[in-house]
C-alpha cells in the first residue's frame, strides 16, 4: 500500500510538471522563445538607400591630387571628364559597388569635433550625382587611433567609423577606373621555313 506522504509528493510533481509545460508553450513566456534562433541585424551601409544604377556622376577630390570625375553619357558610356577619356563600365561599377556597399563600423556623436576627426578639412571628398539632381557629399578623414578605421561623413550626418580596408578599396577602385588601359600587342606569326 502507498502512503499518503507519497501521494502528496506525486501530487507535488505532478502541479510541478503542468506548470512547467504551460510555461514552455505560452506565447509570453520567455522560455517559449527559447528554440528561436536569433539572427544577426546587418550593419548600416555608410551610404544609405542608394543604387548603382541612380548616380550619373560620380566625382573624387582629393587633397593634393588631380580630380577625377566619371559622368554617365546619354548613350550609357562612362566618360572622365578631366581626361576627356573613356572609362570601361565595369570599373565605374566597381567604384559604385566598393563605395555603396561600405559598412559603419561604429557611429560617432553628432556634436563630436569634426577637428579631432580631421572632418572640418577632409582629405577626400567623394560627391555623388543623381539624375534626380540630388548631390551626395562624402567627406574622408583621418585614420582611428587604433589604424584600422577611417573617420567619414556623410553630407551633414554624425560622422562614423568605416573599414580602413574598405574605404581604401573604394580610392583604389577610383585609381583603377581613370588608370589607361593596356593595349594588347599584335601577335606576329613567324613562318619557319620548311625543307
């Protein structure tokens, strides 16, 4: 025969165990949101809802160095209008790309000194034109403390912290896209005579 003391403890576990199944299966409990994986929440673009295909100019100043500015022709060519030479659309495409596709690393404070971040003088300004007439102003500072960052802003915004390597990634694209093309030598066939 079971004793009543055992009873009450079965009794025990038994209320135990329904509240514990009620507790997994609420919708509000913070155990029913235990089997749901979190996802991570991708970094801000340093540039914001943009795409390739609106900018129609595209325009990079730096301290001490020639301009280059890259303007989309009617017929859909890229042409750099400092040179008057033609740029391949690949290259322009990848200056869009390397620059769009920048992540912010960290936001800065709004009222943050511009000074200190070597913003109030940039040693690089990238402008970008729309066809809408908009005008977006990128302005490149100095490197962070650490070296692996650079100090940008975008028009007015709170200045932020960008990838030293992708931030360098868009100036060397810009190198890229204005740099000649090789051109390919002729291949001369040489006969040998026969005997």
């Amino acid at each position: 025969m079971v004793r009543r003391s055992t009873w009450i403890v079965f009794m025990v576990f038994l209320v135990l165990g329904i509240a514990a199944i009620f507790l997994v299966k609420s919708p509000s409990s913070p155990l029913g949101n235990a089997n749901v994986t979190p996802s991570a929440t991708p970094a801000p673009r340093m540039v914001e809802s943009v795409e390739a295909a609106d900018v129609n100019k595209v325009e990079l100043v730096q301290v001490g160095g020639v301009p280059v500015r890259l303007a989309r022709q009617a017929d859909g060519t890229w042409l750099n209008e400092v040179s008057m030479a033609p740029v391949e659309a690949g290259k322009v495409e990848e200056v869009l790309s390397e620059l769009l596709t920048t992540r912010v690393l960290t936001t800065m404070p709004a009222d943050y000194s511009l000074d200190s971040l070597a913003l109030k003088a940039p040693a690089q300004t990238i402008t970008l034109s729309y066809g809408s007439g908009q005008i977006l102003h990128v302005y490149g500072g100095g490197l962070t403390p650490t070296g692996n960052g650079y100090y940008v802003r975008v028009d007015n915004n709170a200045p932020v912290v960008v990838s030293k390597y992708a931030f360098e990634a868009v100036l060397q694209a810009f190198n890229n896209a204005v740099a000649p093309t090789p051109t390919p030598f002729p291949t001369i066939a040489i006969a040998t005579p026969t005997p």
